[in-house]
C-alpha cells in the first residue's frame, strides 16, 4: 500500500488545477513507498491531452535527488477531461517500471479521483492509495 500524505495530495490538485486545460506533470520523492518531496515540472506539450515534461528540470531535478539521497518514487500527471486511469500515450510513454504513476482527474462533480498504477510493460497495474493528515 502506497500512502501520501494529504498536503502533498492537495499540492497536485492545485497543480493539476492551475494547469488545466492543459495535463500538469510532476515528480514525488522519498524513498521505497513513502512520500516526501513534492517537484512540479514544466509540461512542455503542444497539445492538451498530454504531457512532456521539461527536460532541463528533470534532469536537475533527478541530480538533486541523487545527492539529497531520495529517489523517484512517483510521477504524477493530470487528465483534465477524462477519468483518471492511463491512456494508450500513458502506457506506452511509462519508462520507469518501479515508480508508481498517479493519475488525477479534474473531470469530476467535486470528489478526488486519483488513482495509483504500476506500468510495467505497458500493462498497468492498479494500486492502493492512502491519504493520511
């Protein structure tokens, strides 16, 4: 079980939010399955239905990450119009098999729809997802 604490839940959503009608791209760090660091990124995309992170940020941003000690747990992407499960463009761009990839959905009536999957192979798996204060 995967468990995110709420201020880093309500970070996406703002991004996510901010974002929209374009996706929002980011990284979370830690390390194994917890949480601590919070890393929007620039989505570089033309198009809104997908996402393309800045190559100049992620690649600072990876070199901090390995000096600071954390990993890349997560990365997380929005779907303003649509449920929050992986597309085709998802499932076949997931190049990181041991993160976790959260997907939230702006397509809702005012709940959270953020939902966790492994992609390994362009299979994706479903994981659970706590939130805790």
């Amino acid at each position: 079980m995967w468990v995110i604490p709420r201020v880093i839940v309500n970070k996406i959503l703002g991004h996510a939010q901010r974002s929209a009608p374009q996706e929002c791209v980011g990284i979370l760090s830690g390390q194994a399955k917890t949480f601590t660091g919070w890393h929007p990124l620039k989505n570089n995309a033309d198009e809104t239905t997908r996402f393309l992170a800045d190559p100049t940020q992620q690649i600072q941003l990876f070199k901090q990450l390995r000096q600071e000690g954390k990993e890349v747990v997560a990365i997380y992407h929005s779907h303003p119009t649509t449920p929050a499960i992986p597309s085709q463009r998802d499932l076949a761009q997931s190049h990181y098999p041991d993160a976790l990839y959260l997907i939230v959905s702006l397509n809702t009536q005012g709940c959270l729809e953020m939902n966790g999957y492994q992609i390994k192979e362009g299979v994706a798996h479903e994981e659970s997802l706590t939130i805790k204060d």
